[in-house]
C-alpha cells in the first residue's frame, strides 16, 4: 500500500482521469472530493462489499431457481 501525507487542498492523481483532494480534516475524520470520469465506480469500502455479497447471494439464487426450473420442464 502507497501511504502519501497530503494537507487541505492538496490532492493525489491517478493515472490522468482521477484526482484525489482532501477537502476537510475536522477531528479522526478526513473528507475528500474526487474527480473522475462518470462511468468511474466510486464507493466507500463496506458498500462496495456489501454490494459485492448482494450480487454473489443473487447469483447463486439465480442459479439454484434455474436448476429448479430445469428440473421441473424434464420430462
């Protein structure tokens, strides 16, 4: 992991499409604004894995309801 000390105003780039600016430290908490291209996926970390588990359960529901549909239409 790159670990860079950034202070208010200050910003990180990645790549040429996304810029990282620390807009405000108030306290054990950081806000920071980012620019990037809208078809960029940007969540904070415990939804992104929420979402992630979300669509793992519905895929093996999708799957296990189109066994039983198969099983269903056999003669």
């Amino acid at each position: 992991m790159l670990v860079l000390t950034r202070k208010i105003g200050e910003s990180i780039a990645i790549d040429d499409h996304i810029k990282i600016t620390v807009v405000q430290i108030k306290g054990k908490q950081v806000r920071v604004g980012i620019d990037a291209p809208k078809d960029t996926k940007i969540h904070r970390l415990e939804v992104y894995e929420a979402i992630q588990t979300q669509n793992k359960e519905a895929s093996t529901t999708d799957s296990q309801r189109a066994r039983k549909v198969a099983k269903l239409l056999k003669p």
